[in-house]
C-alpha cells in the first residue's frame, strides 16, 4: 500500500547556529506547521562542524524537545538544572515566561545526530514557569509490528502497532512525537484525532513521492494516514492540534503580540527573563 500523500513537502536547508554548529532546518512562524515552528536536524562528524555547542542564550514562549540518535548533549539553565543525555535519550524544556540554557556536546563523542524540535504553547500559558526534565533511555516505551518499530517519546499514538503512550506525557498543549523505523516493504497506519495535525521528517531513507531523506511531510485534515516505504525508511513523528493563535517570532522568543515580544528583549536585557521556577518538572 502506498503512503498516503501529504498536501505540503518541505525541505531542511543548511544552516548553522549557536557557535558555528551545523545543521539542517525546517521553520514556519506562519501558522502552517502550527502547533510546531522549528524542526533541527544537527548531525555533523567532523568536530569543529559541533563543538561549539549552543553557548547560554534566552528562550520565551514555546518548548523544546530535543533528541539524539548518535552522541551526547549536556543540558544548563538559569533554573540551577543540569542534565546529560546520550544516544536514544531526550532532553524537553519549557521556557514559559523565561530561561536562559545552554546545550553543549559532550567532548568523548565522534559526531553528533539529533533534532531539536520547537512546540508552540498557546497564549495561556506563554508566562507559566519555567521546567526542564531529562527523558533517559530506560523510560522510552516502543511498539513492534511487521518491520515496523515506533518509539514514543512524548504523548500518546495510536497505531497499526497498537496504543502505546511516551514517557513525556505532556508536550506543549496537547502534541506528540516518536521515532519510526520502517523496514523495506513495511507500513504503519497513524491515527488521529480530527482536527489535528500530522509532520514526519524522514532522516534516512524515503517514504516515496518526493518524501525523501531531510524532507518533512504535512498532514492535515485526515484521521487515517498510511506511512510505507519499499526501501525502508526512518523518521521522525510530531502530531497536534493547531492554535490558531497569532504568532509573533523574534530569535529565541515567540509570542502572540510585537508588544510581547518588545516585552521580552527589554525583560533579557535588564536581566528580568530568566526568573526562578514555581516547580520544575
């Protein structure tokens, strides 16, 4: 059976980002990938291509996941956290009203690959306090089907592998994301929820139909999506129900007004961002 076909396709492009990091990247601060605004892919082998991490820097208004196929990544905030994640682990924050982080490679790998994604959180809770929490790999939870393995990493999927749920229970307001591996001729049936929306980055093999290694498919309006690949395929999986909120983006921050967003610069700068946790996760 065919994988069923996406109504956009986007492409990673090359960039770099924090102190010269290599990586690839889809963003849409538009509303078209809502819930989701930034997908990362960083994989790079040659050590100056990573580094030099991502140095302290503020984040505003949204989360982040991050996850790693290959290496290591150790986690700072102005919360007093610090963590460290490895191969098949997670790291997921939730800036809120304010943090200031740094996520720097560990220095005994050789090479680093993993993503990080970027959640939207709605207006309600753009100012909630700040939380981080490591996601190692013993709570990763992963379901079996014919050539077909999906682990969930965050929320609950419903699947032709069954109803398995991710040790994250919640990711921004109502999202989730999982790692799929499809061997060739295999095929994974994805149910939703109407309304919600359906983004799967293929970073090593092809879904066909031009859903090729680092490019993202789009599905929106459908509770049915059938996922196959002839070659074999993996990728990773994000699923949510859109905001409809407007969004307004400035470098780390995103909010729903420019005046918010002016609120935030002025915030960092008089080094009002990163104010202490109610509770952390």
């Amino acid at each position: 059976m065919p994988s069923t076909r996406p109504e956009a396709i986007r492409t990673a492009q090359p960039t770099q980002d924090g102190a010269g990091v290599k990586i690839r990247r889809i963003n849409d601060f538009t509303g078209r990938l809502d819930p989701f605004l930034l997908l990362d892919e960083l994989k790079a082998s040659a050590r100056e291509d990573y580094i030099g991490g991502f140095p302290p820097h503020p984040h505003r208004g949204f989360e982040t996941l991050t996850y790693l196929i290959h290496g290591g990544v150790t986690h700072e905030d102005s919360m007093g956290n610090r963590g460290e994640v490895h191969a098949g682990e997670a790291q997921w924050m939730s800036a809120g009203r304010g943090v200031i982080h740094s996520e720097m490679p560990l220095l005994d790998i050789d090479g680093l690959h993993g993503f990080q994604v970027w959640i939207n959180l709605p207006a309600a809770r753009k100012m909630d306090p700040p939380r981080y929490r490591d996601i190692h790999a013993a709570e990763m939870v992963t379901a079996e089907g014919e050539g077909v393995t999906l682990k969930a990493i965050a929320g609950p999927w419903q699947t032709s592998t069954g109803r398995v749920e991710g040790p994250l229970a919640r990711l921004g307001e109502d999202a989730a994301m999982a790692d799929v591996t499809l061997q060739p001729g295999a095929s994974l049936t994805v149910e939703l929820d109407p309304g919600e929306r359906l983004v799967g980055y293929v970073y090593s093999g092809s879904l066909g139909d031009g859903l090729d290694t680092a490019r993202m498919g789009v599905w929106s309006d459908q509770t049915r999506i059938e996922l196959a690949s002839s070659e074999g395929a993996r990728l990773l999986l994000l699923r949510g129900r859109p905001l409809h909120e407007p969004i307004r983006h400035h470098g780390p921050f995103v909010m729903n007004t420019d005046g918010e967003i002016r609120q935030a610069i002025a915030d960092f700068e008089a080094g009002r961002l990163a104010t202490p946790p109610a509770s952390v996760a």
